[in-house]
C-alpha cells in the first residue's frame, strides 16, 4: 500500500507535497504557511533539514532520501536483504563506510577563481570520518567520494543487478566490518542506518533531529539508549569514545548483530512503520 491508498483508506489528511518534495527554502520565503500546514495531521521536512519547522504544531517528520518519495523510508523495505553471517570478535572493533562526501567547486564571492564547498547536510558525516581515521583505537575501512555526482552507494557497478543500494563494495565493506558508520547525508535520516540493522551489522548512529512514525510511537532513540543494541552517538565529539564503550560491553557480537537485524524488523520494516502509522493516526 503507498500514501495514496493509505490516506485515502484510513482517512489520514496528507500534506499536498508529501508525494514530492517540500522545500524548506519556499517555506522560509512564505512562512505563512504555517496555517495551511496546521490544518493537517502530519508534515514531512524535505531531506536537507532536520530541524522543526518553526509555528509548525503538525507532527513533522523526516526524510531518509534526496528522492521523489520522500516517504522512502516507508515504501522502501529492506527486510528482502539477507543478513550478512556473523562478525568475528576482535579487540580493535573495525568500522567500515562506502559512500560520499560531496565537494563542489563554487565561484569566489570575490569572482576571482573557485573555492571548495562541502554539500550541505554531510557535515556530521565528514566529521565523524576524519574523527575515526585519526583513532589509534578504531580500525577504519572507509572508502570515500568526493566527487559531487553519483549514486550515494559512493562506488557502483552498473551491471549488478539493483546496483543502486547492493554494489560490490558497499556489500563486501559490511561483510568485512562489524560496524557502519550512519550519519546523514543528503537526508536527515541515512537509508544506511535501516541497510545496515537489516545487514545484521552494527550502526554507528549519529543524531540528526529526524523522526519516523515509528520512532513517534515507540519512542525516539535518544530515550531509548538502553534498549538499542548499536552505537547511538548524541555529541560527534565522543564518537571514539561511544564505540569503544559499546564495544567493550559485548560478550557475543553474533548475537548483537542479531539483534540489530530484528531491531529493523521490529522497528523500521514496512510493516512495522504502516502499524506505527496506524497506532498513530487511526
């Protein structure tokens, strides 16, 4: 069932551009917005904000995708992948990443020449990289894009069947770690972090502001930090810190990785958003 069916069946009011994008940008420029959008249930913030949407007293939520369907995280299930075998142990966690970190190049404001410019929205990402590859405790396995352009999985074959999210690399990188870094991107919330609870490998999860129904109904992550089985990170400065505590408080990492696959199931998979949705708005 998409949106359509969903508000059509159960009667939900749905914000025009929820099948699209809503720019934050138009609303700063029109705030009096803020009234139409307060006659509905809910709202979805496009992907390169994460915070609210001031005078906004709809439910908000976040998408996962710089995608036509913002409510990706929704329609898109990641249950069809299978979980990845276990991790070995080590003592020196590994933690792996595929994917990119955009630099354009832009004109100088003084028009003399170029000057380099992160994409909007991957600061948290590039930061919790270039903290871990300075670790003298973390083994890192990362491999970067910088170019601008390109499909988020960073490296891709486009002979391989649903290359977009199963590329080489960006599988074999999971097999090979026992831990993925998840920060956001072009999205306030990384499709990385549902692939890789449904891998069966543990997130590096780094705040980012965003919600999904289910995290409304069962409650946010950041009030649940002794129930979730990855590494939640609140400040990107403790990012060392976080992995090492996890790390070491682990007896069986096959087992976690376990449960980071039923986390998915349980919490993210399309099921279990369509019935926090339910519990939410029926």
């Amino acid at each position: 069932m998409d949106l359509f069916q969903f508000a059509c069946v159960y009667g939900v009011n749905v914000y025009p551009e929820v099948l699209g994008y809503y720019y934050i940008e138009d609303f700063m420029k029109n705030s009096c917005l803020v009234d139409h959008i307060n006659n509905y249930d809910f709202v979805f913030i496009e992907s390169d904000f994460s915070d609210p949407v001031p005078g906004c007293d709809s439910i908000q939520f976040m998408t996962s995708a710089e995608h036509p369907e913002t409510y990706m995280w929704l329609r898109q299930d990641f249950k069809k992948i299978v979980q990845l075998p276990h991790s070995e142990y080590t003592e020196v966690p590994t933690v792996g990443f595929v994917g990119r970190v955009p630099i354009f190049d832009l004109p100088a404001k003084d028009g003399d020449g170029t000057v380099k410019a992160l994409h909007r929205g991957f600061e948290p990402r590039l930061e919790a990289l270039e903290r871990l590859n300075r670790s003298d405790v973390v083994c890192c396995d990362f491999h970067v894009r910088m170019a601008p352009e390109g499909d988020s999985a960073g490296f891709f074959n486009e002979s391989h069947p649903d290359y977009r999210r199963h590329a080489p690399l960006f599988r074999s990188n999971m097999l090979a770690n026992q831990y993925q870094v998840c920060a956001r991107g072009n999205a306030n919330w990384s499709l990385r972090f549902f692939e890789t609870l449904a891998s069966g490998r543990i997130p590096v999860y780094i705040e980012s502001g965003g919600m999904t129904p289910a995290d409304w109904y069962y409650g946010r992550l950041q009030d649940r930090i002794d129930e979730i089985p990855f590494v939640y990170v609140k400040n990107i400065c403790n990012i060392e810190r976080d992995i090492m505590k996890f790390h070491g408080s682990i007896d069986d990492i096959g087992e976690i990785q376990d449960m980071c696959r039923e986390w998915y199931v349980d919490y993210y998979s399309h099921e279990a958003q369509i019935s926090a949705f339910l519990e939410v708005f029926v």
